[in-house]
C-alpha cells in the first residue's frame, strides 16, 4: 500500500537567488508480505525506479502524515 507522499524541492544558486527547479519524492510504502514498511526515494526526472529504499522492520500504520522541512529554515530553541 502506497502512502501519501511528500516532496521536498531541489535547491539551486542563480544569480544570487536560490531557485527550485525539481523535486524528490519520499513515499512510505507498506508492504504487506514482509509486513514492514518501506521509504522510497523518487527523483522526479526518473520515476522509473526508486534512487533509495530504506527498510523498515516493522509495519506503520496506514494514514501516516509527514512535513518534511529543510534544517536551515529550523530554528533551535
């Protein structure tokens, strides 16, 4: 079962201005006949197979939700 996915963009210098020009694509894929999870990492110029799959030893829960957001724009506390 394919989860919802979440794109983080690809950041480029021009010209003193950063510019997004393309994406990768994390998707969590739960699969059942292992009965673990997987994080799949798309390149969105290629989506013909996955660049990266991180196994999980376990299954997550259906609906899971992520943000995924760049540490430079993290603040510590």
């Amino acid at each position: 079962m394919v989860q919802e996915p979440a794109f983080q963009g690809r950041v480029f210098e021009e010209k003193e201005k950063k510019v997004e020009r393309d994406r990768f694509l994390l998707v969590l894929v739960n699969n059942y006949e292992s009965m673990g999870s997987e994080l799949h990492l798309v390149d969105t110029r290629d989506f013909t197979r996955a660049r990266a799959v991180i196994f999980l030893p376990v299954p997550l829960r259906p609906g899971l939700h992520a943000n995924w957001v760049d540490a430079q724009e993290v603040k510590p506390s």
